[in-house]
C-alpha cells in the first residue's frame, strides 16, 4: 500500500503507524526465530519471509486472547471503521486497498487456514508472470501444513520477544510513543 514510506502529507498516525510497520518488519527479518520457520517450509525461495509473515499473522489471530484483552472481532471492528474514517486524505491506490480490505473483511479470516489460503491465492495474482512461473505463495501451503505445529511454536517463541522489543499497550496491542 505505501511500499514503506507515508506520502507526503499524510496524517501524523499514518507517519507513525508505517514507522512502527517498517520497524516490526526489520526486526522480523532479522529474528533467528522467525529464519528458522522460513526454513522449515524450504532451504531456498523469494517468497518464504513472505509466506510465514502471513503464516504468523494467522498464528496471532488465532492465539489473540494470549495477547490482548480486547476481543479480536472487536478490535477488528474499530480498525475498519478508523481506517475508513482517515481515508480521505490518502492517495487513490491506499483508498482501493483500504475499501478492498473493509469489504472483504480479511483480516478476520486469517484465523483458518482458509483464510490464509484465500490471502496467498490474492497475493499470488498479484505477483508478475516471471515470479508466478518460478514461485507462488500457495506453493507453499502444504509445506506449512506439514509444519504447522512447529511453525506456531516458532510463533510463540517469537511473538512475546518481538512484544517486547517494540512499544506496545499490552492490553490493545496498539502502539504506543514511549518516554
């Protein structure tokens, strides 16, 4: 949606929330924990970091009741309806991917393999013809599969670790500026 970088203008939270996204992916990408589970799904593949990002995005919503006392469709909730509140200032392409996300609801599917399943199918439509013939996302759904149960112990190994490196309420999930 931004590729990383607010545009100009853009609201102060906006700013600060893709500060905080860019910071979680640099962590992530770097976490020991987080390389283990891209190589239990395979030793090589541009899409792997991808794959178990969205494999551990279902990981969180399906553990969310460990994380936050806020129910996960309701905290879902508020973020739709913030997200559709703040639309007006951003660049088209934000707005679609905004609208496209309220609608669908996705996010609240994320908790079933056939939600994650929906997300990497989306994603691979997305992906250049050249990528497609080498590597897709779904190409890896049976490798999760046959890894999932190591794959959510990856996940909860690293989530608390990844919590405590980052500025959060640990009671929302939401970030916060620290003092």
């Amino acid at each position: 949606m931004t590729k990383g970088r607010a545009w100009a203008g853009a609201p102060s939270e906006f700013v600060r929330g893709t500060a905080l996204h860019r910071q979680i992916d640099r962590l992530t990408d770097s976490d020991p924990i987080f390389k283990r589970s891209s190589r239990r799904i395979g030793e090589q593949g541009f899409l792997r970091g991808i794959v178990i990002d969205l494999v551990y995005d279902h990981f969180l919503s399906k553990n969310w009741r460990r994380y936050s006392d806020v129910a996960l469709d309701v905290y879902l909730k508020r973020f739709y309806e913030e997200a559709l509140e703040s639309i007006e200032g951003y660049p088209s392409n934000a707005q679609r991917f905004i609208y496209s996300l309220v609608r669908s609801r996705r996010l609240n599917s994320y908790s079933e393999i056939a939600g994650i399943e929906a997300a990497m199918l989306q994603m691979d439509g997305r992906l250049s013809e050249r990528l497609k013939r080498k590597e897709t996302t779904v190409r890896y759904l049976p490798e999760v599969l046959g890894e999932y149960e190591s794959l959510e112990t990856d996940f909860l190994e690293f989530f608390p670790l990844l919590r405590s490196r980052v500025c959060f309420d640990q009671s929302t999930l939401e970030p916060f500026e620290s003092n």
